[in-house]
C-alpha cells in the first residue's frame, strides 16, 4: 500500500497544527505514517509534527513524560523506560517488528490508534497513564480506550507514574516479527496486581476480577476468572478456545513472576 496525499504541512505549533486538521475532514496529523500507509487511504493535506519538540522522555515531579513523537525504539532504549517494572514495559513495545520500523513508529501514532492488536498498548494499560491532548484535555488510557467515537484532539503527550513495580510481558505469535494472536502485560505495583490482556482480538482491557484474585494470591483462578470475564472471539489463526487456554496458562504463569 501506499500513503497519498495532495499537500505536506510541517506545523509551526499545535495550534496551528490543530487549525490545519479542523480545515477538512481529509486532514490527518503523520507521525511515522506506517500505519497509515498500510492502510492506504488518501488524504488532502498531512500535518506534520516532527518540529513541535514532541521526541522527548523526560522525568518531572515523579512522572514520566513521553511526548507523542518519541519513537518506539527512543522509548524502548530510554533508561527511565527500562526502570519501569523490571525492564517487562520497554519489552513489550521491544516486541514490535524490528528496530528499523521502530525508529519511525511513534508512541503517538501507536496509542492515538487504539489498535486492538497493540503491544504497546498492551505494555502501557497496567501503568498509571495519562494522555494529554490538545486543546487541553486528559484522560487516562483507560478511558481513552474506552471513550466511543473519534477523538478531535491532536495527542501531545502521555505521562507516566513512576513508581517500583515488577512486569511480565507475553506476546503469543506464530513467526517472530508477526501480529500478536494475544498478549499479556501483568504488573505487580502498589502492592497490587494489574492484568492486561490485548489482541483478543479485541482492544486491551484490565480484567478487574482476576485482579482482585491475584491480590489474595489465589493466581490460578485469577487466570480462570481472566478467561471468563473478558470478551474473546475467532480469528483467522486462533479460536477463541484457544486464546482462553492461553489465558489460563500465561495469567497465572506471569502473576507467578511478578509476585516472587
Ligand atoms: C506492518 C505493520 C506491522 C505492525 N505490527 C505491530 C505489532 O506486532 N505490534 C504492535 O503493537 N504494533 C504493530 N504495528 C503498529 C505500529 O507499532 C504503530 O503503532 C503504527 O505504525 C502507528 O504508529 P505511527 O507512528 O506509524 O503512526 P501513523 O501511521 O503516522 O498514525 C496512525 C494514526 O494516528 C494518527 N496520529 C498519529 N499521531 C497522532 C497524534 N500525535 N495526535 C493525533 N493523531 C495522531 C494518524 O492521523 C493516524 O490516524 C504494526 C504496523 C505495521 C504497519
């Protein structure tokens, strides 16, 4: 596939950015502009946001801020990344293709996405995630999942709680650089277990039950509940008895890890 578009804009600021996307509807905003060449559609104009200074992690008050045009490899790479949970959140993003592809994909274009398949969401969903668009609007990564309909808004940044945690990241694949059939990010934080499950393959979501099973270290029905209570159907390569096996085996396999 190909990317078409009848104009290229680099943006001055993110109003003008944001000025430029409400102009037409067949405006889009490009970061690495991977997926959207796979999708290959057409636009009219492409704004570009790589001179707005949104390629930085940086450390504040005990958060961590990603600026949406971090690449997947910056982030991977970043020693702030790799002290988060035991290195299990940059591994998850490290999943992705190979680091040719994730020098161009963004972090921006990654989440904004909400791809079902996404590791990188997968990774980001048991963390404390803020996401900061413009004009001012915060949401947490949750809720964004969640919202219905198409965010106006061009995403500037995602925030990261700093905090000790410990991590198990599992992407289940049939060759080394394909799609997930299913993965699972489970973190151990605040003395409390977070169990994401993406590439259901439907969009990543928290499942709440499991949770508070594994809280009472009771991990093998954790993994049972984490089958039953999430939304799980066929796809090409993978039934959906499948996945749940996999669920019940890789759940309680990952709350093992992180609560040793
Ligand atoms: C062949 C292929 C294989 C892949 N395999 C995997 C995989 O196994 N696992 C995985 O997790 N991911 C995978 N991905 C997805 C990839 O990791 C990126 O998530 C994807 O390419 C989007 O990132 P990008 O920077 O290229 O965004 P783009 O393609 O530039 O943009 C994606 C969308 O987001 C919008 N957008 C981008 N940035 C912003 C912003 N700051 N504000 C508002 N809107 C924005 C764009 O308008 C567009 O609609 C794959 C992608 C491809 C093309």
């Amino acid at each position: 596939m190909s990317l078409r578009a009848n104009n290229y804009y680099k943006a001055k600021s993110l109003e003008d950015a944001y000025n430029k996307l409400q102009e037409n509807p067949k405006n889009a905003i490009i970061a690495g502009g991977l997926w959207m060449k796979k999708t290959g559609l057409s636009y009219e104009t492409l704004i570009d946001l790589s001179e707005l200074g949104l390629d930085k992690i940086e450390e504040k008050n005990g958060y961590i801020h990603v600026g949406a045009m971090v690449s997947l490899r910056d982030f991977e790479s970043s020693p702030l990344i790799q002290s988060l949970n035991n290195g299990a959140t940059a591994f998850g993003v490290r999943e992705v293709l190979g680091p040719a592809f994730r020098n161009s994909a963004t972090i921006g274009g990654s989440v904004f996405g909400r791809y079902p398949f996404s590791d990188v969401i997968a990774s980001l969903l048991p963390l404390d995630v803020k996401l900061v668009f413009y004009p001012k609007q915060e949401m947490s990564l949750e809720e964004y999942l969640n919202f219905r309909g198409k965010m106006n808004g061009i995403l500037e940044e995602i925030i990261i709680k700093k905090e000790e945690g410990k991590g198990y990241f599992k992407k289940v694949k049939t060759t080394a650089l394909d799609f997930p059939m299913i993965n699972f990010s489970i973190v151990k934080r605040n003395n409390k277990n977070y169990i994401a499950i993406g590439s259901r393959p439907l969009t990543a979501a928290l499942a709440v039950k499991a949770m508070a099973l594994a809280d009472e270290g009771k991990f093998q029905e954790a993994a049972d509940m984490a089958a039953e209570e999430l939304q799980y159907l066929d796809s090409n390569n993978i039934s959906k008895e499948y996945r749940q096996d996999l669920v019940r085996v890789y759940v309680r396999r990952g709350l093992e890890e992180v609560n040793k």
